[in-house]
C-alpha cells in the first residue's frame, strides 16, 4: 500500500511543521515563564553546572561526591517545579509538547510507523478533512439528551426515545472501551435526523483519539471505489488499490447511509465481500442507515441480512428529526 512519492513527502512536511511550531510554542512558554520568574534563569545555571562536575566526577570515579552533585541537582529541579506551581504553571510547562507523544511527531515508532502517520494515509487517500473537521463538533463532549423526548413509548423499542438513546450511548461506549479487547460491529438505525450521523463521528473521533486508524465513507463513495477496483476503471488505479486495501484492513470502517445508493446485483455483492472480508479479518464495522430492520431484509441479500443479524449489534435510535427541532427553536427565538 505504497504511496506517491509527493504523497509521502506531504505527510512528512507536515511533521516537520508540527514540529517547528512545537519548538516556536515552547520557545514562547519559557520567554513567559522566564520574565515572570527570573529566578528560574539562576537554577538553570546551577543545574547545567551541576552537570558538567557530574561528567568529570564520573570520570574520576569518585562517587561520594557524585551522588550529593546528583541530589543537589534534584533539588534544584524540585524548586524549579515549585516556583512554577506557585506561579500558576504546570510542571511540564517547559516541556515540549507533541501533537502525538507516541512517536514524538517523527511519524515512527523505532522503524514501524506510527498510528498517527497511518492515520494521514487514510486522510490523503479518501480526503476525509471534511471528517476531522465534522468530529471537533459532533463529539460525546457535547452530545445532549435535550432533543429526545420522554413523554411517550415507542412500540418497537418499548423505551422513551430518551431512555432508548441513553441505551444507544451506553452500548456505543462500551464497544469503543473494549475495541481492542473484543471483536463486535455495530449496525445504527433509524428515521432520519435522529441522530446516527451525529454518533459515528463520536465513535470515529474517541477511536482516532485513542491511536486507531478510522475510515469513514458515505456508501456512495464505498460502492464508487469498489466499482472502480472492480472494473479497472480509475485514471489513477494505484489510489484506488490502495484505498481499496486500507477499506479491508482499517481498524474501524464506518459506512453511513446506507440504502441512499442505487441499489443492484453488483452493490449487493460488493457490500457482502466488504463486511464478509472484514469480518474475517476481525476488523469491526460501523453501518448507520434510515432503512428499518425489515427493508434491510427486502433490499439486500440474504448473505447480506445473515452477516448482519449475525454479527453485528443491532441499535435503534427513535424520536424526532434533530435538524427540524433546531430549526424551530431558532425561528421561535427570532
């Protein structure tokens, strides 16, 4: 699953940047830091003092002596912590931050890449900016209950619309907590804007938190890379096997919308040897769809429905659409 070379040289530029915007950041913590606490300045030269008689007691062995250099040390760093506590600071104030602590923003882990760069694989090759935007405002951090009524039942769930929401996340978040422990799919379903589009970016985004290469794809752009797998029929083929390769192998591959695409003999079979191929891998799958338990029956295969009711947890969301509700609220205020 290589990349273009210019693809490959983009990803490592913007690690650079990080970077350098790192080492700018840190460089502006301690001018702060330093102005306001100008005692700092002094620990530093004892400490880089300290170091240098640490090297030549090493060298002469005489250990005495080197380990009260090595505790006057800590002392100071002690204080040096101390006066930025007193100050408001945390104690890794002065320290560097990375955007990935993992590898440090070099993009590898000894020689293996990291999670983050296989992650900007994923973004270059399906341009799922859209996605990384969507997942800082459709997130479990604002998630609200406010728009799920509880004055009513619903038949088929025998729950308010709240009651059952509150089983939906409860169910979502166990499957992100046990991930990478047990194997399990998800299939999210309901009427439209109830909120499931809302939920897969929760999911997406707690998953890519927690160092997991996510795809998310509408099921027209799926069947739009599969058809052009199948039948050879891409200008630039080498993106598409590659696209094609990372649907299979991802960590979590989220399909939403299905059951928008026009749907015959060759979306059925694509769709099955997308879910079937990535269920023997054991790489889980996250389907969002308006149709019902009994339309996805009606429209899709049999092998389809048998995978599906199988192998993955089935949760209904019900109440009312979402979008209209905002809309409503925000022409009463006006």
């Amino acid at each position: 699953m290589a990349l273009k070379n210019y693809q490959y040289n983009t990803i490592l530029r913007e690690y650079d940047n990080r970077r350098l915007q790192n080492q700018y950041e840190l460089k502006k913590r301690k001018e702060e830091v330093y102005a306001k606490i100008p005692e700092l300045t002094l620990i530093d030269e004892e400490i880089i003092n300290g170091s240098i008689q640490s090297a030549k007691l090493s060298l002469s062995g005489n250990e005495t002596a080197l380990n009260h250099l090595k505790e006057r040390n800590e002392t100071l760093s002690l204080k040096k912590q101390e006066l930025l506590r007193k100050a408001g600071y945390p104690n890794h104030y002065l320290t560097m931050w990375y955007t990935c602590p993992d590898c440090m923003d070099t993009g590898y882990i000894e020689n293996e890449k990291c999670h983050c760069f296989k992650q900007a694989i994923v973004d270059i090759l399906y341009h799922q900016s859209n996605v990384r935007d969507s997942v800082q405002y459709e997130n479990f951090s604002i998630f609200s209950y406010d728009y799920y009524a509880d004055d009513y039942y619903d038949e088929t769930t025998k729950l308010t619309p709240l009651e059952n929401i509150k089983r939906v996340v409860t169910e979502t978040k166990k499957f992100i907590n046990q991930f990478d422990t047990s194997y399990q799919n998800l299939l999210i379903y309901g009427n439209t804007g109830v909120g499931k589009t809302f939920l897969t970016n929760c999911i997406a985004k707690e998953l890519m938190d927690h160092a997991h290469t996510v795809i998310y794809l509408t099921s027209f752009q799926l069947f739009e890379i599969l058809e052009k797998y199948k039948f050879n029929s891409a200008e630039d083929m080498d993106d598409i096997r590659n696209q094609f390769d990372y649907i299979l192998d991802c960590d979590l591959l989220i399909i939403d919308d299905i059951g928008t695409e026009m749907n015959n003999t060759f979306i059925n079979s694509q769709l099955y040897q997308c879910i079937n191929e990535r269920h023997l891998r054991q790489n889980s799958t996250v389907i969002s769809t308006n149709l019902s338990f009994d339309q996805l029956k009606t429209n899709y295969s049999e092998r389809i429905f048998s995978r599906i009711s199988s192998n993955y947890l089935l949760l209904k969301i019900v109440g009312d659409d979402i979008r209209l509700q905002k809309l409503l609220k925000k022409h009463s205020k006006s």
